[in-house]
C-alpha cells in the first residue's frame, strides 16, 4: 500500500541541497564493546513494528504530484544497519568526528530513508549513530 507525502514532508525533500542535507541523526555512545551482530539482530527483530522503515519513496513522472511511500520490493537491511570499523584505539571525539563526516552525506532516495551506523574501535565504548530523513519521520 502506498500513502503520499504531505505538503510539509514534500516540503523537506524539495528543499533538501547538498549543503542543506534534511535528514537528522543522534549520535548514541554505549559503555563496552556491543558486537556489531547483536545491534544487527536487535533491529532485526524489531523491523516489523515500523513499516515505513522498509518503504522507499516513488516519485511521480514529471513531479505532477508529491512522491508517494511504497514498500521496497528490493530492501535488504544490510544497506540499511552499517559497520565502521575505526582504527583500534581511536578515542571518543574521533569517533564522534567520523560519524559527523558519515552524516554529511546525502541519503540515498532510491532507498528508504534511514540508516543505523555503528562505529567500532573504541576502547570500551561502541558509537551508534542513527539517521533518518524529516521527511519519513515529521
């Protein structure tokens, strides 16, 4: 089943630039070292409580109307949940510094639009970064 975009959500696409990308993220630090397969399984499991997480928006021929959210008969969660692996020993505000520069990037509109980045190689700490686009969530 596919649902249109509100004005707003539209809105939030259309304004998106490369230097004014409309996708937010929280950084998330977690004391000791979480295996990258648990946090993979982790929202495995909890995929089917938000389906709009495995939706992707089709755009309308000519843009006549706003792009509607359809279920994405290609998605895999591996594009979705990704690991970095940092220099081991690499301390907190480098990790910090690489997930800003991960979170720079625009996202991927062929794709539903969200992302869990998990960076590994701090000493007793995991970094997770989840990201999602204003249009998918307001």
């Amino acid at each position: 089943m596919s649902t249109r975009l509100t004005q707003q959500d539209a809105s939030f696409l259309y304004g998106e630039t490369a230097s004014g990308p409309m996708h937010g993220s929280m950084i998330s630090v977690v004391e000791g070292e979480v295996p990258f397969d648990e946090i993979y399984a982790h929202i495995e499991a909890r995929l089917h409580l938000v389906p709009r997480y495995r939706q992707r928006l089709v755009f309308v021929p000519f843009n006549l109307a706003h792009a509607e959210w359809a279920d994405d008969p290609e998605f895999k969660l591996e594009n979705h949940v990704l690991r970095h692996q940092l220099e081991p020993g690499t301390d907190l505000q480098a990790a910090v510094s690489a997930a800003l520069e991960v979170n720079e990037a625009l996202m991927d509109r062929s794709r539903p639009l969200w992302a869990w980045h998990v960076f590994e190689g701090v000493p007793g700490h995991t970094l997770l970064m989840h990201s999602f686009h204003h249009a998918m969530v307001d």
